[in-house]
DNA sequence: CGACGTCCCCTTTTT
DNA sequence: GGGGACGTCG
C-alpha cells in the first residue's frame, strides 16, 4: 500500500489542507485548472487510507458520468481498493439507486422505467392531447420547462403558486402529468431527484440510515448544483455530516438550467462552514492568459472572490484577429491550424470553441475543404439514437407491459397497419378502463373485438417475446427483440439503413457486455431490480458516448460549455461578436449578461499556451448576413496582453459562400469610391471599415461599423467620409 | 402509409 | 440556411 506522505506528496499547501480537513462541513473554491479533481481524489484516498472512513462510508456526487469515472479511476490508482459497490456516481444515479432500494416506500414499481428528455416530451404531448389543450398557447417544450422547473425547485403540483390563468393551466398540466407517469410507472429525470428526496424526507428510518452511513459527502461543481439537489446534500448531510463542496463560483454556466450559485453561500450559512479553501494556483496556463481570464471575471458583480496566478512565465500574447466576415474567419484558423501543426503541436491538442453549434457549420466546411481531420462533439449519442430507442422502447415494454411511452415509441414501427384512427380507439378504451394501453390492447384483443388485425399481430408478438424472453440472457434478449419486432428487416429493406443495422447489432454487444460486466459486479446490490431493468436504466442514465473514436489525431470542435473542464495547448474561441458571444438572448435575462462573462472566462481558462479570439465583421445567421461588432470581451482583456494579428481587416478576395466579390465593389471607382473593408473617417463616429454598399447608383448608401459608435447606413452623397 | 411541400423557429445541456 | 414538425396529396 502506498503511504500516506506518498499520497500527499506534491500538493501544494492551500491543497494539502483542503484535503487534509478533520470532519467538518467545507466550501473548496478550486479556480480554473488548480488541481480540482486531484484534491478531490486525495481527499477520498486519504480519508481511507487513514482509516477515517471507509469506502462504503462515504459517497461522492458528481454531475456527470465521466466525472465519476474519472474520479474512480484516479482513485484506484492511488489505493489498492474496490470500487464497485462504492456510493460514487451522478446525482440521478445515485437517487436511481436509492429509489431502486426502496421501491415500495417510494411508490414506485420495482421494474420503473426512466424517461429521457425525449420520451418525457412525448409524454407531455400526450396529457396535453388527453386533456385537449390547445398547443400553440401552450408549446410542449415550454410546459415541459415549466414541470422540470418546479421540481428542480422541489415543488410538487400543489405546492406551486399560480395566480393567473395560464399559470394554472401549467400548474394542471403538471399534476396531470404526474398522475400518467405514475401509471405508467416511469420516472423522468427530474422525478428521481424529486422521489428521492420526498422518500427522505418522508422516512425517517432510511434517512437516518443514510445519514448514519455517509459520514463523508463529497460534491464536485457544487456551483452547478440546483436548489433540489442542494436539499437533497443537506437532508443526507444532516447535522453531523461532513460535506466537502468542491466549486467555482466564477464557472458557474448552467443557470439557464437551475443551477444556483446561491447555494454555496447558502451552504456557509447553513452548515455554518468554517473553512474555506481557496485553491488559487493555476498549472495550467501561462500568466498572459491568467491575466485575462482574471481581467474579464474581474467585471463580475457577486463573486465570491478569487485571483488565479501561475508561476509559469507569461508566454505568448493573446492573438486578436478580426475576420472580414465568417469565410475569412474560418480560412484564417484553418491557416493557423496548419502552421501550429509545424511547429509540432498535434491536431488533438488544439480545440476550436464557439458560442453556439450554429457556428460550426462553416467552420466544419472550410475544414473540410482543407483537409483538416476534426471531431465535433455534441449532437446524438448512442441510446439516443432512433433506432436504439425503439429497441429499447420493445425491451421496455417486455420489463413492464404498462410503459405507455414505450409502447406509443413501437405499437406501429415497423409499421403493422395501426392508425391513428386505431390508436384512438384504443387510447379512448385505456381511458374508460382506466388502465395501460398494453392492458387495453389484450382486453380487446382476449374480448374479440379487434380493432384491426395488426393490433392482434401487435398483441401476440408481445406476448411471443415475453415468452421467449424468459430466462435467457440480456444479450439474447436483445437479439430475439431486434428480429422478432421486425426493426432488423425493416431497416434492411431501407436504403440508408446500413449504419442502423450496425447500431442494432452493436445494442447486442452493448447488453452482452453489460450482463459480463454485472456478473462479478453487485453494483446495485438490489436483487429485486432485474439485469433486464438495470440495462435499461443503464441506457437512460448514461446515453453513452458522444464520440467513439478518441485515439484518432483531430482538431476538437465544441461549444464553450462542453469545454468546460478540458484543457488544450491551443485554444481557438471564435466568432466573439456582440450578439453572439454574448449571446443576444442573455441580455434578455436576469444575470445573463454575467453568466455569458463566466462562459468567457471558462473558454479562455482552457488554453495552455496558445490563446487566439477571433471575430468577423459579418457573418450570415440565419439565413441574413448580419454585421457584428467585437464583443465587449475583448475589450475587457488589456491591450499590454494582447497582439492584434490585423490592425485594418482588408476585405479578401473571398466573400460570403466562398464567392469573388464583385469588381465595381472590390476595387474603388467614380461608383464607390471606397474599397469594402476600407478604414474610413467620419467627422462624428470616428473611425470605421466599410461593410457593403446599398441600394442603386443613383441613390447609393454606403455601410460603416464604427466598432463603438455601431453600425450604420450613411447616404453616400452626404456622408462626409474620407479615407485613413 | 409514405413522400413531398410548407411553415416556423432558431443559445448553451446533463441526467 | 436548414432542420424539424406538420399537413396534404397520391
């Protein structure tokens, strides 16, 4: 066994004694790339080694599952332990877990099923159907906003306060929904958390045991953590817990979706949390980028208050290039991607970050057309897939008949010649019967009065599967449902459906995998929740992979905010423009301008050596070229740390959509004296660039960004411009 | 039932 | 511009 001055060994001090705390309740502030995860890991390794605790006796939360992979790997290769069984894992998974234990004092069927945001959409249009509320006064996705909203907040139907009529509607909706799911015997994400804490809360028996066994609570990116998981901590935290908070304040970029940076001055006040430990020391950037990570946040009202610094030296200046428009940004990181790469830094250790996924799509174009390989990360991922999803939606079904959600996903894919007018039919006989589509479906069918023949065929091939499904295993399970339910055939019979038959067949392999990996595992340590059921909670807690491939060399494409946390050599942040970054829509909302700064401050923080912010002077967004200013970002970074790669944006011989720009507005003449691109001077706005020229020759206004003065159409006979 | 047209909207995202 | 959702027609 490693000892414990090994364990410790290179920490530094503020660290050191974060990790080293007795047990009482603290507040970790761990600035950008100061050893975050290692204290958080030490501290685990630590608290065990020293026989403080044990592995069972502490639990560790995170956000997602790679963070609790992450954790448990670095883990064992500090101790020598067993991490299986261990209470490590993401807030849903561990009130997963917990509800699975106490199915019955929950309230829940011991096979309850998981809803994701899609299948929880779907049901959400479904009560509206039933209940005939008009849609486009209430669109799904904002009632299904409203209902994670309030239970993100910890309140149930009742409990939310409604004045006005439309507030009540939702309010009506909500507990409407809520009564289906508890029919249906699924819960959505926000529910586990939601069933988790009332079954706490509820039970004084299981929260003492808890209490009693989680001496030690662990929390990383606690300034993520919404206002129902903060008193989900404090109700396992009880009064003698120890609850080591791990956070930053100033990387807090998830407000849109609950999270409450609030909570950790709540925590101070309510845990009475007399040690704060401000992990300030960066090792990860040179200073020149610190300095402006620190001079942006700086701008922040409410911090909690933090200064990173680096004993590396400060490194390159930060490069400011200013694009003439969106084509010209993208060629110019193209060029810069390839001299990086002869200077010897490889492909995967530079990433390219944008505000929004909008952006990527001519980005990923000059890329290609370059011969650049990338990787974007985003969009599906494996269990999201279609085709997984109705597989899954059968596997469903066969754990528990009553899942309405599964069985609208299947009833009629691959179709089997039930309608709409059919599903009425028999949506209307679940309705008088009061009970599952399933129940209702064998009824008519057992009764004789069939709907159509393929609610029969539907019926029996159910039945067939459920039958044949007894007693094998996971993985043959998934075979027999692939073929027998017809998805195999049909997606052979589809032209483009090869890569889906690749992904059924994979599905196979993932369960075959899964029950291997169970066997010698215990992890739920619940007998009463089956492998078919753990699977398939497998499936919607953890939708898997975004990309696959992580060995191939590839320039990383992302949003900001699924930056956060990596890090790279080089860091390209693009298109930071007013409007974009920050985004429009944040001026609209309470803080969202200070939430953008912190997205700002994230994407900086994530660069070792190399920071480039680049910005254009147009762009085309949604369809319309829009011309921006640079965003006040760039501004707030001082100029000492900063090198201007272009003074004067000089219009490229390639325009928008790759095209020349025309003759007559490419080069002065008696028509248009000044070049697109042209610094010009105007007696009032000061300096500007020419953006375009509008209207006909007889009645020609010319386009100027003035950068601070804004953007503006001068009459061209008029406007007093010369040229600078 | 499926193919095609049209309309509308359009940050960020994990579980 | 482009994807998704919905509606109409064959």
């Amino acid at each position: 066994m490693i000892s414990e001055s090994s364990l410790l060994q290179g920490l530094n001090d503020k660290q050191l004694q974060a990790v080293t705390l007795p047990h009482v309740s603290a507040l970790i502030l761990a600035g950008a790339g100061s050893g975050k995860t290692r204290v958080l890991t030490t501290r685990i390794a630590w608290l065990i080694q020293t026989g403080q605790t044990s592995p069972m006796g502490l639990m560790a939360v995170t956000f997602t599952n790679k963070a609790a992979k992450e954790m448990l790997t670095r883990l064992t290769s500090m101790l020598p332990i067993n991490t299986r069984g261990m209470w490590a894992g993401t807030f849903h998974g561990l009130c997963n877990r917990m509800l699975r234990a106490h199915y019955r004092e929950a309230g829940l069927p011991n096979t309850f099923q998981i809803l994701d945001t899609a299948d929880q959409l779907s049901a959400i249009k479904r009560v509206m159907k039933t209940l005939n509320v008009d849609d486009e006064k209430y669109p799904p996705k904002q009632v299904m906003g409203y209902i994670n909203g309030c239970k993100e907040e910890g309140l149930r139907a009742d409990a939310v306060e409604a004045y006005d009529g439309h507030s009540q509607k939702l309010r009506e909706l909500y507990a409407a929904y809520d009564q289906q799911c508890n029919r249906d015997g699924v819960a959505d994400f926000a529910e586990l958390l939601l069933r988790c804490y009332e079954l706490l809360e509820r039970e004084p028996h299981i929260r003492a045991h808890y209490q009693q066994r989680f001496q030690y609570i662990l929390v990383d990116e606690f300034q993520d953590t919404n206002r129902l998981q903060y008193l989900w901590l404090k109700l396992l935290g009880g009064a003698h817990n120890s609850i080591f908070a791990v956070g930053d304040d100033d990387q807090s970029i998830y407000a849109f979706r609950g999270a409450r940076v609030g909570n950790m001055n709540d925590f101070q006040r309510d845990f009475n949390v007399q040690n704060i430990v401000k992990l300030e020391e960066n090792y990860r950037s040179h200073s020149n980028i610190l300095d402006a990570a620190n001079a942006i946040i700086a701008n922040n009202r409410n911090r909690l208050g933090k200064n990173l610094w680096t004993s590396a030296g400060k490194g390159e200046p930060i490069r400011i290039y200013e694009a003439y428009n969106d084509t010209d940004e993208a060629q110019f990181i193209v060029d810069e991607v390839n001299m990086l790469q002869k200077e010897g830094v490889s492909l995967g250790e530079m990433a390219l970050l944008y505000r929004s996924n909008a952006q990527s799509r001519i980005l990923e174009h000059t890329l290609f057309s370059a011969n650049i390989p990338y990787r974007v990360y985003g969009g599906l991922r494996f269990f999201e897939r279609a085709e997984i999803k109705h597989a899954l939606a059968y596997m469903r079904l066969i754990a528990n008949a009553n899942d309405d959600t599964a069985l609208l996903r299947i009833i009629n894919f691959p179709p089997r010649g039930i309608g709409a007018r059919g599903l009425e039919q028999l949506q209307e006989a679940a309705r008088q019967n009061e009970c599952s589509l399933w129940q209702a479906a064998s009824n008519k069918v057992g009764a004789g009065t069939l709907g159509s023949r393929g609610l029969e065929g539907f019926v029996a091939l159910m039945r067939h599967m459920i039958d044949q499904g007894y007693g094998i295993s996971l993985g043959e399970l998934a075979e027999l449902v692939i073929h027998q339910s017809g998805l195999m055939a049909h997606y052979q019979n589809d032209k483009e459906g090869e890569d889906r038959i690749e992904n059924l067949k994979e599905l196979v392999t993932a369960a075959v995998a899964f029950s291997k990996q169970d066997l010698g595992n215990h992890h739920n340590m619940d007998e009463d929740t089956d492998l078919l059921t753990q699977f398939l909670n497998h499936a919607s807690l953890e939708a898997g992979d975004h990309q696959a491939d992580v060995g191939h060399e590839a320039l990383q494409l992302m949003t900001v905010h699924a930056a956060k946390g990596l890090e790279f050599q080089s860091v390209f942040i693009s298109g930071v423009e007013e409007g974009l970054f920050p985004h429009d829509q944040a001026a609209y909302e309470q803080g969202g301008l200070e939430e953008e700064r912190r997205l700002m401050y994230v994407a900086v923080t994530r660069a070792r050596q190399r920071l480039y912010l680049t910005y254009a002077q147009s762009r085309m967004l949604h369809g319309q070229v829009r011309y921006g200013i640079p965003s006040r970002f760039v501004d707030e970074i001082p100029a000492e740390l900063t090198k201007r790669l272009n003074s004067k944006p000089v219009a490229k011989p390639y325009a928008a959509g790759g095209q020349y720009t025309p003759a007559a507005v490419s080069a002065p003449s008696a028509n248009y004296p000044f070049k697109i691109g042209q610094s010009v001077r105007h007696g009032k706005f000061g300096e500007g660039v020419v953006v375009s020229y509008e209207g006909n020759a007889s009645d020609l206004s010319i386009k100027v960004n003035f950068g601070s003065a804004g953007l503006k159409t001068l009459m061209l006979e008029y406007a007093k411009l010369e040229k600078c």
